[in-house]
C-alpha cells in the first residue's frame, strides 16, 4: 500500500494537498515520504497510513525516527514479529539490542486548542512587515502536555501484562548488567 492512497474523509489539510500534488513541490515531497513510507513499512502498525492522513506531523516524526534508527544500522522489530494482539499497541519503535528490547515513543506537538492556555499562535500568519517572536511560556506548556500524554500511553502500556513484562525485563537486564546494584522491590513494577 502507498503512503496516499488513501482517501481519509477526515484527513489533515496537509495530507490532501500532498496528496493532490498540484504543485512542484508537493510533488517532491510526496515522492520523498513515500520512499520513507517504502523502507519504514514492514515495522509500522497496520493502521498507520489511515493515521498519517489524520495526523501527519506526530506519524511523520515517529516514521523519519525509525528510518534514522535503521540509517544507523539498529535492529528494529518488524510489525511480522509480533502477534496480532501486540502490533498496534505499544510504543512506535522497538530497537533490539541482544536479547534486551528498547522501546521508544516519538512525541510531536500541535498548536493545541484556541480555548487553551498552551495555544500556540501560527507564526507564519503574520504579515511580512511584522515580526513575530515564539511565545516561549505556551511552548513550554505544549511540550509539558506532550509528555504527560505519553507518560499517560506508558502506564496503559505498564497495565498490558505482555509489554510490561517485556519492559520490566529489559530494565531488570540493564540493572542487574550495572555496577551499581538495587534493591529488589525497586526492580518491581506497581
């Protein structure tokens, strides 16, 4: 399946005009992310390019963290390895290492909500004459909420008896591998 193949009813403005591709550019740019697209597939979950198409920005950047990790030569878990129960839960990328497993989230922010307190004005709208400098307290804000989000996805993760205990051994190995030792109840999960 191709990157924009899809015709999402929903999708992000930016979806639909690479999508189209009237212009030069979102041409190239279209071509440029479906070969990402390409190389990034065997390892994505099934429903990303439904997800892409609603959310470009946060599925560009988990897709552009894998291809990076896979440039750097890591050995990335294939969606193909993991049961149908596992492949579209869980954090974006697992990088294995050994028999140790590490797993990371790509996070990216939006604007947010005009009704929000962490609302980020479009810098791009202002006119040519003005300039406009970066509200550094709402985009501090939005970072925050970023995290706490993902720390919120981790501990619906934790309460998935089969990642947790992968994740749990994985800290476990790294611990125990270490010079400094903790105690047992630290290594428990809650």
């Amino acid at each position: 399946m191709r990157l924009f193949s899809l015709d999402v009813p929903d999708a992000h403005v930016g979806y639909r005009n690479l999508r189209r591709a009237g212009f030069p550019q979102e041409l190239a740019i279209n071509g440029g992310l479906e070969e990402l697209w390409r190389r990034y597939e065997p390892y994505a979950d099934t429903d990303f390019c439904s997800e892409f198409a609603r959310q470009p920005d946060a599925r560009f950047w988990e897709m552009y963290l894998a291809i990076r990790f896979l440039d750097a030569r890591k050995k990335m878990r294939r969606r193909e390895e993991l049961t149908r129960e596992q492949r579209n839960t869980g954090p974006d990328i697992c990088i294995r290492k050994g028999r140790r497993r590490i797993w990371i989230e790509g996070v990216a922010t939006g604007a947010g909500n005009a009704d929000n307190l962490d609302q980020v004005p479009n810098l791009f709208a202002a006119n040519a004459d003005e300039v406009q400098n970066a509200p550094r307290r709402q985009i501090e804000l939005r970072i925050t909420a970023a995290l706490r989000r993902k720390a919120e996805k981790f501990e619906r993760y934790r309460e998935k008896a089969s990642l947790a205990n992968e994740i749990l051994a994985s800290w476990r190995s790294q611990v125990a591998n270490s010079r400094f030792k903790l105690p047992g109840r630290a290594c428990r999960m809650r």
